[in-house]
C-alpha cells in the first residue's frame, strides 16, 4: 500500500452507519468536515442485495471523493474479537458475514469494522461530548439501546468483542420481558427506550382517555417519543410524568454503570435523547441520589454529534486503520 499522504482539507475516510432501516454513507476529513453524505434503505433487502447496496453507495462516496484512504463500517451487529465477521445481528442478514474484508477487496483500502454503539463512543470521545476524556460510558437511546465503553483511551470490546451491550443492565428483576434475542426481563432496553416509551404511552392512553395524549392519538397520530416529547414541553402532566419515569430509571441504570466504571463522563445520545432535560434532570437527581461517591460528581450529558454520530465515529475507524496500516505516521 501505497501512503497517500494528507490532502490539504486532511485525510479523507468513508464512514459507514449501517442501521436496521436505513445506512448512512459519509466522506469525513481528518479535522472532521463531513464532505459527502448519501442516506439509503437497507430495511427488506437479501443478503446479496444488502451486500450491493453497501457496494454501490460506497462507490459513489469513492466517484464524489477520489482522494479517500481508508474505510470504517459501523454495523448493528458483535463483531468477532478479530473484528472480521458479523457475530449476531439482529436486525440486518449478517451473520457470518466478513463484511470487513469484502469491502477492503472492492476498494483496496484499509478498512476497519466495528459495533454501531463503539463507533458512537469513538465518535463523541474524538469530536463530541466526552472529547479528550480517558473513560467513557455511552448510551444511545433510540428504539432500542446501543452502547460503547471507552476505557483508558481505547473502545473496550470484551473477550469476544460482545461487550458494552449497556442496554441488556437490568434495573428491575420483575421488569418486562426485553426485546430480540435476550432471555432477561428488565433490562433498561424494555425499560427506557424509544420502544418502550411508545407501549408506555399507550398504557397511559388507554387509562387516561380525555387526555391530549389519547387527543393525539386519536387525531390519527403516531404515539412516539417526539409525541411525547412535544406535549411534555407544552406541560401535559402525563408526557411530563412519563419521561420523569423514564429518566429515574435511566439514572438508576447510570447509577450502576458509573459505580463499576468510574468514567469522566457519561454521554446519553439517540432520538429519545430530543427530550433534553425533560429526560436528564431525573436521571441526575436519581443519579445523585444513589451513585458512590466520588462517581456521583460524574458528568451526564447529552451527546453533541446526534445522528451523525455512528457515521462519524465510522469514518475515525477507517482513520485508525490507516494509522495502524502504517500509511500514516
Ligand atoms: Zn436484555
């Protein structure tokens, strides 16, 4: 391999988020402008349509930007310890799959893979809002729950490059049964997410029906967080008490997770993180409440890069890859 040496804008990488329903394809420099972005779906698709799809968006990232040198793919998946094959995947046909060496062969670049929640922890600790920080615990709260571990300056990916899987903490024995493949019940994933805040709010509905929630979705709309979220800021008890439910039992989770691993700071992203402090002031005061000291004092905020995240923290994967090729010094 040849070394390509820095363009002037810095270092290009392509980014890869490749989500349940739809992938995000970016083209970032070194000092982190995003320079190229393409959405597209990778919900339905076979293996080998998925497998094109991921082929042909890269392609164009490559045709838009000719000076990239390297790849990063973050996929929703455990990758294996040697980061090669998808492990299990629960929503994308992936398992098996050298998804890593495929595309290094189709563009002859160095190219890294990794688990969607680490590449949101690199992302947010190289150019968010835990930037600069040692230690890192991540959770991203969308429809269902990501994570990733920064510990000492490096993602933490277990002895099987399983772990970080923060949304299987339980935070209550008797909790609901949690989604997917888990056998466990009350893990934050059935308790806190995006998932569970929409079968909240229709329990909430069914018992309160003059409610503006029951109004909402009686109006044909679909009850979600940004439903949620809306009528809380408009001061509808119910939404209010609904996230404050879901933001003690966030804290609770946190309470946990900072007692184990003491991080400098803690960083809350995904959709249902739109909530803000609706979502954040219960889970600091729960938070403050329970936790040791000193790992009570440990920051908790919200992520700063937002669905770019995944995407961004991808394309420093690819970074790393080329670093640890050798092309860069
Ligand atoms: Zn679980």
């Amino acid at each position: 391999m040849t070394a390509p040496g820095p363009a002037p804008g810095g270092i290009e990488t392509i980014g890869v988020d490749l989500g349940g329903t739809k992938m995000l394809v970016g083209v970032v420099d070194s000092g982190g402008r995003v320079l190229h972005r393409r959405v597209d779906a990778s919900v339905g698709l076979s293996l080998d349509e998925l497998l094109a799809r991921i082929d042909e968006e890269i392609r164009i990232a490559l045709d838009s930007r000719p000076g990239v040198a390297a790849v990063g793919l973050g996929v929703p998946c455990i990758v294996d310890r040697d980061r090669e094959i998808c492990v299990t995947s629960n929503h994308l046909p992936l398992i098996g799959v050298p998804l890593r060496s495929r595309v290094a062969a189709l563009t002859g670049l160095p190219t890294a893979i990794d688990n969607d929640g680490n590449a949101a922890a690199i992302a947010e600790q190289r150019r968010g809002a835990a930037r600069g920080a040692d230690n890192v615990v991540l959770l991203t709260l969308g429809t269902g729950i990501g994570g990733g571990l920064i510990l000492g300056g490096r993602p933490y990916r277990g002895s099987r490059g399983a772990a970080a899987e923060l949304g299987h903490f339980v935070v209550d024995m008797d909790g609901p049964p949690c989604p997917g493949r888990c056998p466990n019940n009350g893990c934050i994933e059935s308790l806190v997410s995006g998932t569970a805040l929409r079968i909240e709010a229709e329990r909430a509905i069914a018992a309160n029906p003059g409610s503006p929630l029951a109004s909402a979705a009686a109006a044909g709309g679909k009850i979600d967080g940004t439903v949620v979220t809306g009528l809380a800021r408009a001061g509808d008890a119910i939404s209010i008490q609904l996230l404050e439910t879901m933001g003690r039992r966030l804290g609770i989770a946190l309470t946990g997770l900072a007692n184990v691993f003491d991080p400098d700071v803690i960083v809350i992203g995904g959709g249902v993180i739109d909530a803000g402090d609706l979502l954040l002031r219960p889970a600091r005061e729960e938070f403050e409440r329970r936790a040791l000291t000193p790992q009570r004092e440990t920051p908790i905020r919200a992520a700063e890069l937002g669905s770019d995240a995944g995407m961004i923290g991808a394309s420093i994967l690819g970074l790393d890859a080329l670093t640890e090729a050798g092309a860069v010094v």
